[in-house]
C-alpha cells in the first residue's frame, strides 16, 4: 500500500502533486490510462531523487495502491475513468482537485447538475469519502520542490475522517489548510479556481495563489 495513488500521475497537477509528496517522504503511485506512461512518470520522479517511493501503472493500480487516492484529471474524463475506479476507491477518501473547466481561455465552467465536478465525482463513486481541494494550487509553483508555497488551500467535504486525510495531506505539500464546510462548497472552490486562472492570464502570471487573513 502506498501513501497516495494519483488517477492522473502523469499530467502537470497530478506529477507536481505526487513529487512534492515523494520529496516530504510521502510513498506515491502515478496512475494513467496507459500503463507505460505511468511506469515512465515514475521514471521521471524517481530521478528527482526523492525522499519517499514513487512507482507507476494504470489509473487503477492508483486507485488500489493508494490508502487515500487523489483526482487530477480533466472534468470531462470522469465519465469515463472514475466508474473504473469505483471498486478500487470503495470505503477510501478520494481527494478531487478537478475545476470542471469547459476551456482555459477564457477560464468557462461546465457546472454539471450535482453543482461541482467534486459532487459528480462523489455521484460517480458513491462508496468513496469524496473532499475537494488543491484548485487552486498551481502545477507550476508545486512542481518547484525547494519553493514555499506560502498560500492556502480551501478543503470540503462531508465526512470529517477525510478531510482531515485532506488537510494532513496540504500540510505535507507545505501548504495551509483552511475547512470550507461540506461537499456543497465545491462549486464555490471550482469557481474561485476558475478567477485564479483568469487572473494568471490577465496579470501575465503563472501561480496567482489564494491566502486568507485574519484565520
Ligand atoms: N494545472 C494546474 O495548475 C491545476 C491546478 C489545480 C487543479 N488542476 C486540475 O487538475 C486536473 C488536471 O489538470 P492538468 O493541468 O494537470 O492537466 P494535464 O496536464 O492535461 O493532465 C491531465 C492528465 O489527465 C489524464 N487524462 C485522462 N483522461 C484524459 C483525457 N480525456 N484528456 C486528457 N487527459 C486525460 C492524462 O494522463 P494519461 O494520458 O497518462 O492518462 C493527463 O496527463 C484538472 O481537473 C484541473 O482542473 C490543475
């Protein structure tokens, strides 16, 4: 069993993730639809010469592997990965970093029915403990190993138990942690991260960030 499993492990959020978490000791599997680009990411990390293990394979070895098992692909893949996942994922907490974006530029949202990609992902994985966080921490900043984050991350979702996975997780990135309330707050985080990219764009910026004052 590995610390964490990353659906995802080979895209810009998903690597920056799992090399910031192998660089904290933190054991970590990269998850891709094609097994070879997983084992490659691993590769990739592993040169990296990271603290914790880093390995590599399908989004679902991720999914198994993982004790806690992180979402960072696009939106409108879920449809498809995440039913493959559901048996992997049942009983664990699922951390979605996924901002339901329709495009980048400019940054549009697809809001599915249930309100949030973090709320189609709980409808899609219904035995899983689904927490939203991270849509704002940007792949860019994360993937600079040595860099302070110096930001916060929201975190939601309904049950305690997983957010508190979530939040000992940010810690781990350096990352603060602030409880945004239950999986109905999603929507809110999604579009917070959806401003984020539009300020990236509009200030000419890479790693626009979100801190909070007075917590
Ligand atoms: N980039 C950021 O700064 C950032 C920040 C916060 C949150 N996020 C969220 O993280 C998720 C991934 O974003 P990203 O920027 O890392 O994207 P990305 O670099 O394009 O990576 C996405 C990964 O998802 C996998 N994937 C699975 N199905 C796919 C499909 N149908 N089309 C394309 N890729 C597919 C791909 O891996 P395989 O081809 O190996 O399967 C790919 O490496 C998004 O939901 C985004 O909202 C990103």
């Amino acid at each position: 069993m590995a610390d964490v499993g990353i659906v995802g492990g080979t895209g810009q959020e998903g690597f920056a993730l799992g090399t910031r978490w192998a660089a904290a000791g933190l054991s970590v599997v990269l998850g891709s639809r094609v097994k070879e680009r997983g084992l490659e990411a691993a590769r990739r990390a592993r040169s990296l010469d990271l603290l914790g293990a880093v390995s590599g394979g399908t989004n679902r070895q991720a999914a198994e592997e993982g004790e806690v098992v992180v979402l960072a692909v696009p939106f409108h893949a879920h449809a498809q990965i995440l039913p493959e996942i559901r048996p992997a994922v049942r009983g664990k907490v699922v951390v979605d970093t996924t901002v339901a974006l329709r495009s980048l530029d400019p940054p549009e949202l697809a809001v599915p029915e249930e309100g949030s990609a973090a709320q189609r992902a709980q409808a899609l994985l219904p035995e899983a403990k689904v927490v939203a966080a991270f849509h704002t921490v940007s792949a860019y900043k994360l993937a600079q190993l040595g860099r302070e984050l110096e930001e916060d991350t929201l975190v939601c979702g309904d049950d305690r138990h997983a957010k508190e996975r979530a939040v000992e997780l940010a810690k781990a990135l350096g990352l603060r942690a602030v409880d945004a309330g239950g999986l109905d707050q999603a929507g809110t985080l999604e579009r917070l991260a959806a401003l984020v990219v539009a300020l990236n764009r509009r200030y000419r910026r890479k790693a626009v960030g979100v801190r909070f004052v007075g917590l």
